[in-house]
C-alpha cells in the first residue's frame, strides 16, 4: 500500500526543523539539598510533597557514619562541593543543608556561606534553620524536644533554640546513633511518642530530626493535641517552597504549610 502524501509537504520539515519547549518539569523551582550519606527519608518525603511543577535535586556530603558532634562537623569541609554537584549547569532557586544536628554542629550561618560558594546565586537555607523559620512563623516561645538522638546531640539542638528565643521545657531523646536505626521508627510510635513528651505549658511540639518519619503522621498529632506541631521535614519543605516563591497550600502536613 502506497503511503499518502501529506496535505502539507512542508509540515515534516518544519516541525523537524523547529523543536517545541515548555518550562520543563521544574518550571516553578528547582530546590537542592544536600543529604548526609546515609539518610534515606528525607529525598522521599520531598519527592512525594513537592507540589506540580517544583524540582527537587539532591547530593551527599561526606562524614563519619557514627551521628556525633565532631562527625557531623566535618560536613562543613564537604558542604561547597558536595552543593556544586547539584544542577551546576542550571542552577537552582534554593539550597538547603538538610540536617538539624549536621546545622547546629557546623554552625546556621557558616553553612550558608559554603552552601553559597556551591550554588552562587540561590538562596540558602538549612533544616536547623527552617525550624527555627517555622516555629516563630506560629509565634511560640515554650516548646518540647523530642528526636531520636543521643543526649549531646539533644543538648546541642536545645542550646541552639535557646539562643535564638526559645524555651526548650523538656528534651527527650531515643538514645539512636546511626541513622540506620533513626529511618526505622514507626509512624505509629512517632505518634505515641509526641503525646508522652508533651508538656501541658508548651506552646508547640518539636519533632526533630530529618531521619525520622513525622512528617506522615504531623496533621495527626498536632489534631490530636490541639497545639502546633512541627517537624523537621515538613518545616524544612514549608521553608524552602516559600523561599522559592511557591506559596501553595498542602494539605495533609499540618498548619503550617496549610496555613502558612
């Protein structure tokens, strides 16, 4: 069977000739964040939240695998590079340390500076940060700690809050070194555990951490509890689709990104 000729012999050579774009995938945003090797919740509950039309990139930096205050310090030496492998022909809007114990060990400001000597020209945020970000967004000043960590690193967070205005009451710690361990505390425990460290005079729960994983059960608690709740995850999403100019309202998440 012979092949028809087209009604239009030109229109093959031209759409050869001329490719058609759009915004891409990424149209909205594109957010980096920079993961600690050995964290495996973080890069999914980014994915999975992201709202249409914002990209998320992710890098490692390098560290010991035992979770300490001179382990995660040494990500500072790591933290330029490990931003430049992300995107670097492309750039990006954000970019984001995505560590709380990792931010407090290197210090909020000095991994901003070396998250800017990586990606020059977007704006720099950390996790330690967003919380910070987060909880002043609900104008809370007496909070709960809890995470998985041990006492020293629970002792460094709660100096860290302290010294930008926070009243830590209580801190509360699940004793987990490696992050092997942090990934796999259930949800349901996460849930239990938020309503055993609550404290009738604060204002808000903090559930820190990146490793763990509240964010699936943060709208719960916080519904439960009737105060606000956050999580380290969830600020830290909040925060950078802000700084990017994204204002969407998630559902699901709790207050802040419903609200704020």
């Amino acid at each position: 069977m012979n092949k028809p000729e087209s009604l239009f012999p030109d229109a093959s050579s031209q759409i050869l000739a001329t490719p058609r774009f759009d915004g891409g995938r990424n149209a909205r945003a594109k957010i980096g964040f920079v993961l600690i090797p050995n964290e495996q919740t973080i890069e999914d509950d980014m994915i999975r939240n992201m709202p249409a039309g914002v990209g998320c990139y992710f890098s490692r930096a390098t560290m010991p695998r035992e979770i300490s205050t001179e382990s995660l310090a040494q990500l500072k030496g790591s933290l330029a590079e490990t931003a430049a492998r992300i995107l670097p022909d492309d750039g990006l809007d954000v970019i984001a340390f995505a560590c709380t114990s990792g931010t407090v060990a290197v210090g909020e400001e000095e991994s901003c500076t070396e998250l800017s000597k990586g990606a020059p020209g977007a704006k720099t945020s950390t996790l330690a940060g967003s919380v910070r970000k987060a909880l002043s967004a609900f104008d809370v000043r007496k909070i709960v700690l809890g995470s998985p960590y041990v006492s020293e690193l629970n002792a460094n967070v709660a100096h860290y809050l302290e010294g930008v205005g926070f009243t830590v009451l209580e801190i509360h710690g699940m004793g987990l070194q490696y992050d092997t361990d942090m990934i796999r505390v259930t949800p349901d425990y996460i849930f239990d555990y938020a309503h055993a460290i609550d404290h009738p005079d604060a204002e808000a729960v903090l559930l820190s951490c990146g490793a763990l994983r509240s964010i699936d059960v943060v709208d719960q608690i916080e519904q439960s509890l009737g105060k606000p709740v956050i999580c380290s995850n969830q600020a830290m999403l909040w925060d950078c689709l802000r700084l990017a100019g994204v204002n969407d309202a998630l559902p699901g998440l709790g207050r802040l990104l419903r609200e704020y």
